[in-house]
C-alpha cells in the first residue's frame, strides 16, 4: 500500500491557543477549518506545499458530547493534561489510495466522513487512541481533493518528520513497507516523540 505524508496533527487545549501557537512560530496564516461532527472536534489549516498539510484541533467548545471517544486521545486525561501546557505536535496521518472497508488487522475502524466539500475515509482507533504514542500514522483515503490543493499558499515547507520511539524497528518496517517519504527520520528513544522541522519564508523552524 504505497503512501505519503498527508498531514501533521497539532492539538491543542483550545483552537485559538493552537493556531496563534503555529502563526507565531511559523510567521504564516492559518486558515479556517471547520467542525467534525462525530467527534466534536474543529480545526484550523495550513497548507505544506501542494499535497501536505498542517492541522490544529481542539475539542470544540459549543459541540455536543460525541457518543464515542474523541479521535487523536483528545479525551485521554494524560493528553489533556499534556496540552494545558501549551499545544504540541501529537500525530501524523498518511495518504494512502484505498482502504478497506470495516476494520483494519490491527483493529482500527476505517470510517467514512465529510465535511462541506471534503469526504474522506480515515482510520481510527475505537477508543480514540493514538497507535504507538502517535508514532505510528493514521491512515487517510480522500475521495474529494485534499484540503492544500484549495489552501493558500503561505511558503511552508516539511522539511523532516522526526519520530522517536521505544520500538524503532517496528516503526521503521512500518513506514518503509508503505513506501513512506524519506523525510522521516527514526530514532530510537525511551518514549514515543514528535518532531518537525519545517522551511519558512524566514528559516528553518521546529515543532
């Protein structure tokens, strides 16, 4: 199953925190998103170029209660507790052309969703939780075109993708096996990690 990097998931305790959070370190503008109904979420974007992207979401104040856990472990208490202290890049989710219907081996739900113009069928876990930490990616398939190819263009850039973690081999087999971009650097480490280093129209920048 051939794959590329579709977008970085930065979450945040609130999306004004999170998107003033990215437009400071980064010097560029985010645009608006919208809500994810199921999940009782919303978000805000940024486009990497013509085929990536990046996203902050937090849980949406004035949703209703989704009737199953929120995605990202957005209710896990160690990841609310986490992002009282700022927001972080959390998670990554690849681009894949087809996914199955149902459920993956490893036991994530393949659900279809959409909002405005955009359908998409995504994996999720169905207690919300992020597969190795969030090291390992989600798996996205868009049935519309993908949000950068209608975002504007703020001169941002992926340059890596740093992913640290207890079970690097596994990691390593997983994204090579997709056939996964060579920005991604694995390191092996005592807990899984994020990392991003991104070119701006003002240097190199990292979240």
């Amino acid at each position: 199953m051939g794959s590329s990097i579709d977008h970085l998931v930065v979450a945040a305790a609130t999306l004004r925190q999170g998107r003033a959070w990215v437009e400071r370190r980064l010097g560029a503008a985010m645009s608006d998103g919208g809500r994810h109904e199921a999940f009782g979420t919303h978000n805000a974007l940024l486009a990497l170029g013509p085929q990536a992207y990046l996203e902050v979401i937090a849980i949406d104040p004035d949703a209703p209660p989704p009737d199953r856990p929120r995605w990202f472990a957005l209710d896990d208490p160690a990841t609310r507790e986490r992002l009282a202290a700022g927001p972080a890049l959390i998670h990554w989710v690849a681009r894949v052309e087809d996914l199955p219907d149902g459920m993956l081996d490893d036991g994530r739900e393949v659900l279809a969703l959409s909002r405005g113009e955009n359908r998409w069928r995504v994996t999720v876990p169905p207690d919300g939780s992020l597969r190795l930490g969030g090291v390992a990616p989600s798996l996205i398939q868009w049935l519309t075109p993908p949000p950068p190819t209608r975002l504007a263009e703020q001169g941002v850039r992926l340059y890596t993708l740093q992913l640290t973690t207890p079970e690097p081999d596994s990691v390593r087999e997983l994204v090579q096996g997709n056939g996964l971009s060579d920005q991604i650097v694995i390191t092996a480490g005592t807990a899984p990690h994020l990392g991003a280093l991104l070119s701006t129209p003002s240097g190199l920048v990292e979240l």
